[in-house]
C-alpha cells in the first residue's frame, strides 16, 4: 500500500494530527502488526489530542490573560483566603457554565491577578472563551472603539464571551460615560455569562467608586449577589522574591 498519496489526503482534509501518527506508525513494526481497529484508534486518538491542544492555544491567545498562572501553580493556604476545597470548586468551571460572578479581594500583591488568571486559564482547559481586562482597559476599549465605529462588534465579543476577567477595579473613579458603559457590559453578562471581578478595595467600598448612587447600585446589584467571594489576606508576596527579579510597578 503506498501511504504518501493517504498522507497527502489526509493533510488536504487538515486532519494533521492523523498524518503525523501515521507516517510514525510507518516505522514501528510493533504498531504495524496491530488489528486494523487499533490502528484507526490511535489515528483518531492523535488527532483528537492535536486538535484539543490547537483549541487551548487559540483560547489562550485569545484571553490576553496577563499572567501565564495556573491552579496548580497557586499556593493554597487558608492563612491567605484561599481555602483548596473552593478554589478546585471554582477550578472545575462550573460556575462558569451557570454564568456566575467571583468577586476577588485582598491588598496589593496578595495575588488577585495571578488567581484570576489561573481560573480564566482553567476555564480555556476546558474548552471555554475568557479574557482578560485591567477596567481601565475595558472602558478605554469601549470609547476607541465608539469612535472607530467598531462598537457593536466590540461588545458582541463581549458578550459572547464565557468568561470576562475585570481586574483593577476601583483605582480611579468612573466618570459618567465610565459607568453607563461598565453597567452595560454587565446588564449584557448578567444571567447569561461569567465575570470575575479583582479589586484592592474592601467589598463595601465599591460603591462609592462608582460615584453615582443610582449607576452604583445598578452595577452592583449585577454583580454581589450570590457571588463566589474571595478575601485574600497576609503581606505581598513580591516581598518574598528573589532581588534579581526585575521591580514590580503594576497592582496585582
């Protein structure tokens, strides 16, 4: 049987994963003398797992998280808040799949950011779209792209997408155009997708950064009840790396 004109199909139909395997299997005697049926297994095998890790990649572009962080890289301590039972809860991403907020709180470098963006990149292992925002970022976004005339498209993607990551909030306070658009980002999400929101600011100070008492209460209503909440305690941790790192300026 000549094998390069099947090698050839089979990149032209982009099944990749299973031309690379079988042009492997060209040199295994063992594999060679396997029923047919198993060849074929492992053929679908491969491309299943090459099509999975081209997926994560493609999320994981996408997301634009700020940290390469991962659950199994989190330090699980409950003297810092993060309690292991419920951060693997959170990591399993079902709270996702309900479309519900984790609202995550704690002093600067206590590791909002990285745990934020472990979860976001638990939630592309499982086949689920995140990104990645500062809040200033978002609503900068927001306003270039009303200018440009990419508004709808914008926040379309937004809307679409599984899980959207707010981290920084409560640096500066919303000025008015700021809070009808974060309350439209939100409205969008409410019920129907996931937000994880990250904030130096204590729980009950989040009200008043938004500086209209009606928009306050509206952005919130969407975002603190029944919410997953996490308070992370102790001092920075970027007070326990090495000197030859490089110096940190940007809030975690």
């Amino acid at each position: 049987m000549l094998v390069e004109p099947t090698l050839a199909r089979l990149r032209e139909l982009r099944l990749t994963g299973m031309a690379a395997a079988l042009e492997e299997q060209q040199g295994i005697p063992d594999v060679q003398s396997l029923p047919f049926e198993d060849r074929l297994a492992l053929l679908v095998e491969r491309e299943a797992t090459v099509r999975e890790d081209r997926r994560l990649t493609r999320l994981l572009r996408q997301a634009k998280l700020r940290l390469p962080a991962s659950v199994e890289d989190l330090h699980l301590h409950s003297a810092r808040g993060l309690d292991r039972s419920v951060v693997l809860r959170l990591a399993g991403c079902d709270w996702i799949r309900r479309h519900q907020v984790v609202l995550i709180h704690g002093a600067t470098g206590t590791g909002k950011t990285f745990l934020a963006c472990a979860l976001a990149q638990a939630a592309c292992r499982q086949g689920l779209s995140s990104r990645y925002f500062r809040l200033s970022w978002l609503l900068e976004g927001i306003a270039l792209a009303r200018g440009d005339g990419s508004y709808p498209k914008f926040m379309d993607r937004l809307q679409k997408t599984d899980l959207l990551v707010l981290d920084d909030y409560g640096l500066a306070a919303l000025e008015e155009r700021q809070r009808l658009d974060l309350l439209e980002v939100l409205e969008d999400r409410a019920g129907r997708r996931a937000t994880l929101v990250a904030s130096q600011l204590p729980l009950e100070h989040w009200h008043q950064i938004v500086g209209d008492a009606t928009l306050a209460d509206a952005i919130l209503d969407r975002l603190v009840h029944h919410a997953h909440r996490i308070t992370l305690k102790g001092e920075s941790m970027r007070r326990n790396k090495p000197d030859s790192d490089p110096p940190q300026t940007a809030t975690a």
